[in-house]
C-alpha cells in the first residue's frame, strides 16, 4: 500500500504537487515546508514526528 499524497497542507491549505517538499507523520498528516520548521518538525495531530515525504518518480 502506497502513502496518501494529499495536495495541500493540513495547517495552511498550501497546494503540495507531488514533486513538492512536504513533510508527513506515521498517520500520513501533511505539511508544507514553512508549517514544518514552524511546528518544529513535530505533528500537531498525534506528537509523531515529521518527516521529509518522498517524491515520486519523473517517467
């Protein structure tokens, strides 16, 4: 099962595309980049860190 790539950012309403830098929790919570280091890489939503969502791969 693969992640969840939400297009925008859960605090802000950010548009993500996927090629994007987004970070995610174990729960899949998204976050634009700016949001993270605000949060300081910690989810507001369960306490789990935030971690740098990977890209997908450009075809």
């Amino acid at each position: 099962m693969g992640l969840e790539m939400r297009t925008q950012c859960e605090k802000c309403s950010e548009p993500l595309a996927s090629q994007s830098a987004a970070y995610i929790c174990v729960h899949e919570c998204t976050f634009c980049e700016p949001c993270t280091k605000e949060m300081v890489n910690v989810c507001p939503n369960c306490g789990g860190e935030l971690v740098k969502r990977p890209r997908p791969r450009v075809h």
